[in-house]
C-alpha cells in the first residue's frame, strides 16, 4: 500500500497537563495558523499527542471580521476529517485556529501536546465549503417537565450537509435538527 502523503502545513498545540482523577477537562486554545495569504484546506487531522487522555477535539478558524469556520473534529474513532469530493475550506490571511480539547483523566497526571495537521487543495477546482451558525432562542416551557425552542435558516441555494456539530447542550435532553426542502418534503438530519 502507498503511504499516506505527508501534510502541507502543520500547526503544534500548546502543552496541556491533565490532572490524575480529572472527568471532565476542557481546553480552549487559540494558535496562529502560520498561513500567508488564502489557502484551500482539503483536509484537517487532528493528531493527539496523547491518546490515553484525549477525547475529542474541535477546530475553528478564525479571521478577524469574518464568522468562525468549523474545519473539523477527532474523535478516538475518527482519525480525520475529509469534505465531500470537490470541497475544501478557505482559510484567510491572518487566521487563527481555535481548538477545543476535551480530557479524561488517568490515574496519573499527564501532558498531551496535539498538532492539526491541514493538507491543501486547488481553490481553482473545487468548490469552497462553509459553516452556517443556527442559534435557538431561550426555550419556552412546554409543561412544567419540558421546554423547547426553534430557530430556523433558508439556505439561499442548494446546499449539501456533510457535518454537523451541536454546542452549548448542556441540560438539555433531546436536540433535533430536521431540513425542509421546497417540496415541502422533510429530512431528519440530527436526533
């Protein structure tokens, strides 16, 4: 088999000391990517440096002036994250990329030191991907019990989904995320 071709840029994290027994540790940091100009970003990986610790990892770019872009997310059983065929991401002059990390303790204190590795694609050939934020107003209380809140985006042209990511969760118990299409037909994207 070939060997996996090496990344075109590669942005090292700074070192995190996870405390022994620690059940929930999250990290937020915020590294200059060290890119010049635009660059088309076809591939993300995040590469833990320490696995026994490690849970998950999310990453942003960040430009100033412009809204984040959500660019991908490790998972012990995800090793990268690729866009559909065709699609890469463009990553501005200036950006920084914003990673938050998520922990579990050992029974040891231990240090982890992740990179984000980025493989570039031709922006001339392939179709520029982009995140679009969806923000629920405050829930309204359905019965004593419960309580639910919608928000709602019309995408301007025909969009493909391939990724989605759920923040600020926390007390929540069920989030769905459904498309409608103009036939009036309904996709359930996330339960």
């Amino acid at each position: 088999a070939a060997a996996a071709a090496p990344p075109d840029h590669v942005v090292r994290l700074p070192e995190q000391q996870i405390p022994a027994g620690a059940e929930d540790v999250i990290r937020r940091v915020t590294v200059r990517s060290g890119l010049a100009g635009t660059s088309s970003i076809r591939q993300v990986q995040v590469r833990p440096g320490e696995r026994r610790v490690l849970k998950a990892a999310f990453v942003w770019a960040v430009t100033k002036g412009r809204a984040p872009l959500w660019i991908g997310a490790w998972m012990p059983w995800q090793s990268e994250l690729t866009p559909p065929a065709l699609g890469t991401f463009a990553i501005h002059d200036g950006a920084d990329l914003v990673v938050e990390l998520h922990y579990y303790g050992q029974d040891r204190p231990l240090s982890d030191v992740s990179e984000v590795a980025l493989f570039f694609g031709r922006a001339d050939e392939q179709a520029s991907l982009e995140s679009i934020a969806l923000e629920a107003p405050a829930p309204r209380a359905k019965s004593p019990h419960t309580s639910a809140a919608d928000a709602h985006v019309t995408l301007p042209r025909d969009t493909a989904v391939w990724a989605l990511h759920p923040e600020g969760l926390a007390g929540n118990q069920s989030l769905e995320v459904k498309a409608r299409r103009p036939d009036g037909s309904v996709e359930v994207l996330l339960w």
